[in-house]
C-alpha cells in the first residue's frame, strides 16, 4: 500500500519537475523557438499540454508548497486552470481534494474556481429530443438503453486513455530521474576535470 502512496505522490513531483524543466528551457531558449521547440513533439508532450505546464510553473508551481498528492491528480489543463486562479479560488478546490468531494478533473476544478459559469447541457438529455413526441414508453427504454450503452464505450475508452497516461506519467518520471543523475554525474565530472 505504502508503495502505491510513494508511486502516485511520484506522478505530482513529476508534473512538476517536467513544468520546471520546461521553464528552464522555454528561458533559455532563443526567441521564437520555443513554440518550434513544443510543436516537435520530442518532449513527448502536446504543444497545449507544455504550455500548460510551463504556465502553471511560472505563475503557481514555483512558489508554491502545494502536496504532490494533490497535483497528481489533476492534468496540465487542469495546472493551468490552477495557475490561473486566485489563491483562495485553489485553496478551495485543494479542500474540495483534500475531503474527497472532487477528484480533481478539470471540470470539477473548474467548476470551484467558476461556480457562477453554467455548465453546457448535457448531450444525452439532448439526444432524447430526437425521438418522436408519440413514442412509447419501449422505444423511450431502447433509445435510453442505446444512449448509455454508447457512455459506457466512452467511458472505457476513456479509462484506458488515463492509464495509458498514467504509465506515461510513471515512465517519464523515471526518464527525468535518470537525466538528473547524468546532470549530477556531469557537474561532478566537470568539477573534477577543472580541479
């Protein structure tokens, strides 16, 4: 049990270190390439999803003390939302974690930082004004059945999706430990040759 803790605390530590990371480079970089350098794709992030987190680390992240429990369970959309925000607007929603009220999607996030924004209609309460006004009750029961059906398929796709991601996450955290000790190890042997 206490591994699993350690290996979904590690998914927080890494979304930050790859915003930091990503920081530094978009820094050092000379004007105009950092949008080439996110639209390469050899971060292996989206163009969005390295603004995102390079925006959360330079208006939130780097200053704050916020619990890698609490980031690992919210995406780069979500970090941005975040970074966005007030600090009392994130205060909420990391009580909101914290309590088990919100899983930390960005929807859910978003919905704490905009309480007053109204929420689009959903698709499925749409889809039964198709059927005809004299339907009976059975085509209602088909038509229904059908609709969550098609939910279901999204949903394990979905699911899918965030595990596929979560092993991402996990093997980009060991990527980044590696690059770190041969930094570590660089300095080390450039210390040493200067010596």
């Amino acid at each position: 049990m206490l591994e699993i803790q350690e290996e979904h605390e590690s998914i927080g530590q890494s979304q930050v270190a790859i915003a930091e990371h990503l920081h530094f480079l978009r820094s050092n970089l000379k004007k105009g390439s950092w949008t080439a350098f996110i639209e390469s794709g050899v971060t292996g992030l989206s163009k969005k999803a390295s603004q995102d987190l390079e925006n959360a680390w330079t208006k939130w992240l780097k200053d704050s003390e916020v619990s890698p429990k609490l980031l690992a369970m919210m995406s780069a959309r979500t970090l941005n939302a975040m970074a966005n925000a007030e600090p009392k607007q994130r205060e909420r929603v990391y009580n909101a974690i914290e309590e088990r009220k919100i899983e930390g999607s960005e929807s859910e996030v978003k919905r704490i930082l905009n309480p007053n924004r109204k929420s689009k209609p959903k698709a499925a309460l749409g889809a039964f004004k198709d059927l005809p006004k004299d339907s009976t009750e059975a085509e209602k029961l088909n038509h229904a059945t059908k609709l969550i059906n098609r939910q279901g398929t999204q949903i394990d796709t979905l699911t899918s999706q965030r595990d596929r991601l979560l092993n991402d996450q996990k093997e980009k955290a060991k990527t980044i430990a590696g690059l770190k000790e041969e930094i570590r190890q660089l300095k080390e042997q450039a210390k040493a040759a200067s010596s």
